[in-house]
C-alpha cells in the first residue's frame, strides 16, 4: 500500500524526528525492515541498507558539522514516491569552512512505511 499525502506527510513527521535524535528505534518505526538509504559520500555511492551501517554512518558524521540548517524545503507528493527538495547549510567543524547544498531527495514506499531514501545533492 502507497500512503495518501496524509499518512506521508505523519511517516515524515516520525523520520524526521528520527533523523535528527539519530534515534534509530524510532526510524524503524517508519521504515520498512530491509529500508536503504543511497547518498554520495565524499564523492562514493553508500548504499546504508541495514540498521548497523545506518548507525555507523551516523556515528561517522558525528560532530564533522556543526550548526546545519535545512532551508526552502518542500515535499512533492507523486502517485507512486515522494521527492522533497532542499537547501543546506553548516560549517565543517575541522576546518571552520562554511557550506551550502541543493538537492532532491527521492523517497519510495511499501506496506505503508518508507522503503527507500535516495538523496542527490551538488554543492552551491
């Protein structure tokens, strides 16, 4: 079953609050159990596909940036998957260097639940 744009928008609501506690007990509540996350890291696909290596790359961005802001955000609902767009910003906490991002981020759905996040994003 793919949520109405209600039942996403309460999913979101429960992953987001996920997201930013790093609480994974509560993500799982929003996500399905084989849910993976792809993003480009240092310029490499990871694919996050399991609750370690979520937790692992939580652990590994802990603390490498510092006063990071999501700005002009926006959920697109399709029939089928969600897109949300974004502006990002932050300072690198090694070398105090500033930053900014665009970027799209492709959400799919199964059984009622998340089951995919893609997350494409370009430097400003």
């Amino acid at each position: 079953m793919v949520p109405n744009s209600e039942q996403r928008d309460a999913i979101f609501k429960t992953f987001g609050r996920a997201f930013f506690k790093q609480d994974l007990d509560l993500m799982y509540e929003a996500v399905t159990p084989d849910f993976t996350w792809t993003i480009y890291e240092d310029d490499a696909l990871v694919a996050l596909d399991s609750r370690e290596k979520i937790a692992d790359f939580f652990e590994q961005r802990r603390g490498r940036f510092e006063n990071v802001r999501f700005e002009d955000v926006v959920y697109h609902h399709a029939p089928e998957e969600t897109f949300m767009t974004f502006r990002m910003t932050g300072t690198e906490t090694a070398t105090g260097q500033g930053f900014a991002k665009s970027g799209i981020e492709r959400y799919t759905f199964r059984d009622g639940k998340l089951t995919g996040k893609h997350v494409y994003s370009r430097p400003e």
